[in-house]
C-alpha cells in the first residue's frame, strides 16, 4: 500500500497529522501557562499596561481576555 502524502511533498500524511495533534497540546499548555502568569501578576500587584506590554497585545486585549476570570476567584 503506497503512503499518503500531503500536496505532493515526501512528508507522510500521518506524520503531519500527528504534529498538527502536537501543536494543538502544546498550544492549550501554553494557553494555561499565560493564564496562569496573569492571574500570578495581578495577585502580585501588576498593571494590566505592563501585562499587556510582555504579551505584545493592548491594555484592553488583555483585560478582556482575563479580567473576568480573576474576578469570579
């Protein structure tokens, strides 16, 4: 049974499925690890600016993404 290829290249099919599977973990690992770093600065007294800064994104960007969930905790 010949491989699978994608779009013609050498690269098995199955071999990219299986790093697309990867970066999809290792992107909800990071998710979390942001969170998780955020919630850390605001505890520690960190402005939504300079948290914001680190992330390369607005003020309101962030606050958006997280201030709700600090608040329910």
């Amino acid at each position: 049974m010949p491989t699978r290829t994608v779009n013609g290249s050498d690269e098995p099919a199955d071999d990219v499925l299986s790093a697309l599977r990867q970066l999809g973990i290792e992107r909800s690992e990071l998710a979390r690890r942001e969170a998780a770093l955020v919630r850390r600065a605001r505890n520690e007294g960190i402005v939504w600016e300079q948290i914001a800064s680190c992330l390369s994104v607005t003020k309101q960007t962030v606050h958006r993404k997280y201030a709700a969930g600090l608040r329910r905790r």
